[in-house]
C-alpha cells in the first residue's frame, strides 16, 4: 500500500517540515514505512506533492466569488522519493497552508509512469487514494460508461484510483446540473455526500459482480478549502490500512528534536492525516476509526463520521 500525508492549517506550513524534516516523514515512510499490511518497507514507485498558492491563510469563508476558486500545484516523478534531489530543495522553499502527499507503491501490473502518481487533479480538485479496488478490471467498464464526455477524456493514466475520482466528479456533476465542475464552489456538507456515494456505488458493484475479496478505500479530495479523508476496508472482516491524524496550532519542533503538535489556545487551527505517525510523540496521532470518513472545512473545524457499511441502490445512469 501508499503512504498519503495531508496538511490543513490556517497558517501555511513549509513543505520541509512534513516531508523531509520529521522523524517519520513521508520520505522516511517511502523507504522505511513500518504499518503496511504487506510488511514492505518500500513505496518507491514515484510519488507526487499537491499544494495551494493562493492567500496567506485557509479562511476563505467569508468570499464568495468565483474569483477565489484556486487550482493546485502538483509535482510528481516516478523516482523514489529518497532519491529526488528537486523534491529536496524544492521542500525548503515552497509553503502552503494545504498540502497533499502521496508515495507510491504500484499494484502489480500497474505501469510505473508520471501519469499514474498521485494526487490527480481537475479544475480546483485534487484527489489521491491509498488501497486498491478489488478485481477492479470486473467494474471498470461500468464506471466508464457512467462518465460524461469531459471526465472520459480526462483520465490519463491506467489506476483504478484516477478512475474514481472521475466517477466521483460525475456523481458531483449530477448534483449541480448545467454547472460548470471548474467554476463552482461546493459546499463541504456535498462534498461529503458524494463522497458516501461514491464508495456505495463501488460497494454496489462488488454486490452485482461477487466480488467478496477486499478492497481498501482511503481516499482524500480536497477544492482548496475543504478536505474530505476516508478510512473504508471492504469486507468488514478485513484489516483496514493504517491512518492517523494530529490536530493543534503548530507542528514545529519540540523535545528531542522532534515535531510536536503545539496548543497554543483553545482552538485547533492546524491538523494532520497520515498513513503513518510523523513523529515519535505518539500522543499527538489518534487513529481514525475505520469506516469513517473526516471532514475539514475552511474555518478549521474537523468532524467525523461514520460511513454506512451497507449498499444502497444507486440507479445507473448512462452517459449516451
């Protein structure tokens, strides 16, 4: 399995200190990762960093033109992520107050190529997955004959990962017609929603096609302001993979040398979710409970929920 790294803060952070600089950080995890369900160390399949530009701090509540709609910044490569010198030096430059980070282990049979590295992006969205979709050749051509023509021509690569999140911008879609994807504000409680749906319909398939065998959904999408992270193993009785998050004012250096989650004040204005502990002081990473879903808005509030674990009946709607 990945290793997936998301930063949220209302102050930006600078890459240095999630992806470098931390005892466990995610280019530790890319050669050293310690909760795979495999028990490899490696994730050395290429990788890739997501990242907002716009404004000073995350709180774009108060606007509500389209004006504010950001697109995001990626760079990917299929070199090991411990091996990339650019990805080094560019991590003490480049800050953000949202980051996605992905490294990546490929499922056999899947090419090793820029196309296929996490996050991918459309418009002001940006999407990655840690897992695999079980017997995914089985429901392919379902899910593509459900997309528009937009998000068919979208797709550049061969993962099961970027063809879910084209499905779940066509569920979107279906939910703001005669909207243009790239150009509309979203609010968190849809994000959310389509979210749920998208995992039922994946669910639903594996009921129409028997697949029983198991299938790991910890996805994350985020439009620049809200953030949206599952926790999701298919069966139940399946161990699920490994995800955490942190929640404070400050991840900076503390004791030891070490990061630390810092509280300032009474509220949590800076939060973290990780495939893997980034620090030693365990105390500050709680998992998150699996089958859940975790939700950051742009004021910095994070909520959980649950995630309904049965199928619900999603009609098909073909595309023609």
């Amino acid at each position: 399995m990945c290793r997936i790294l998301i930063f949220h803060g209302r102050q930006p952070i600078t890459m240095a200190d999630l992806i470098t600089k931390p005892t466990h950080s995610i280019i530790r995890q890319s050669y050293a990762a310690q909760e795979r369900i495999d028990n490899s160390p490696l994730n050395g399949d290429g990788f890739g960093i997501g990242w907002y530009t716009k404004g000073d701090t995350m709180d774009f509540s108060s606007s509500k033109d389209k004006e504010d709609i950001q697109t995001p910044c990626v760079f990917l490569s299929v070199t090991p992520a411990w091996n990339n010198l650019n990805l080094i030096r560019l991590a003490e430059k480049i800050k953000s107050p949202l980051f996605f980070g992905h490294v990546r282990a490929a499922s056999p049979g899947i090419l090793t190529s820029e196309t296929n590295c996490h996050p991918f992006l459309f418009g002001q969205f940006i999407w990655m997955h840690n897992g695999v979709i079980a017997e995914f050749p089985k429901i392919k051509r379902s899910l593509m004959g459900l997309l528009d023509d937009e998000l068919y021509l979208h797709i550049q690569g061969t993962t099961d990962s970027e063809a879910i999140f084209m499905l779940y911008l066509n569920i979107l879609k279906k939910h703001i017609p005669g909207k243009n994807l790239k150009q509309e504000k979203v609010e968190p409680c849809l994000l959310k929603q389509v979210m749920e749906e998208t995992i039922q319909q994946l669910l639903q398939w594996n009921n129409q096609f028997n697949i029983t065998t198991t299938s790991h959904m910890n996805f994350a999408i985020s439009d620049g302001k809200t953030v949206i992270v599952t926790r999701y193993t298919y069966p139940s009785t399946a161990l699920p993979v490994s995800l955490y998050f942190a929640s404070g004012s400050q991840f900076t250096i503390g004791k030891d040398n070490d990061y630390e989650m810092h509280q300032t004040d009474r509220r949590q204005t800076c939060h973290i979710i990780a495939s893997e502990p980034l620090s030693k002081n365990v105390k500050d990473w709680i998992p998150v409970p699996r089958d859940h879903l975790l939700m950051i808005t742009s004021d910095s509030t994070l909520l959980i929920f649950p995630v309904s674990k049965q199928p619900t009946q999603i009609p098909e709607q073909r595309n023609h």
